[in-house]
C-alpha cells in the first residue's frame, strides 16, 4: 500500500516563488527579522514555512491592503 505525504511545510525558494521575490531576498528579510516574510521554524539547518501559517499570513496581507 502506498502512502502519500501531504505537504506541511514550504522551503524558502518555494515561499520566495510564492511570493515572486527571489530566495536571497527572503533570507535577508529573515537575517534583519524583517516581519515581510511569513513565520517560519528552523529544523535543523533548514528554515521551513509552515503551509497553514503562510496561507493566513498571506490573506492577513491581503486584508490589509485592501483597508
């Protein structure tokens, strides 16, 4: 039987293609604790995005632009 893993966390090039920003430039924002970026943990040496949090940073985003 074979088990598929649902996606749970972005890496920084896939959040930098969501946001259409290149990779460097979330690590910098992420470097200066720049609050343009999304929440994210660090497991190990890898920084990750948690799917549910980017998607509710994003629309809190959203909602802000649009007052």
């Amino acid at each position: 039987m074979e088990r598929r893993m649902t996606k749970v966390f972005y890496t920084v090039e896939e959040i930098a293609e969501l946001l259409r920003i290149a990779p460097g430039t979330v690590r910098n924002r992420l470097s200066k604790r720049d609050r343009d970026v999304p929440p994210s943990i660090v497991i190990g040496r890898r920084r990750l995005f948690p799917l549910a949090e980017c998607e509710m940073w994003i629309k809190s985003r959203m909602l802000d632009r649009m007052r």
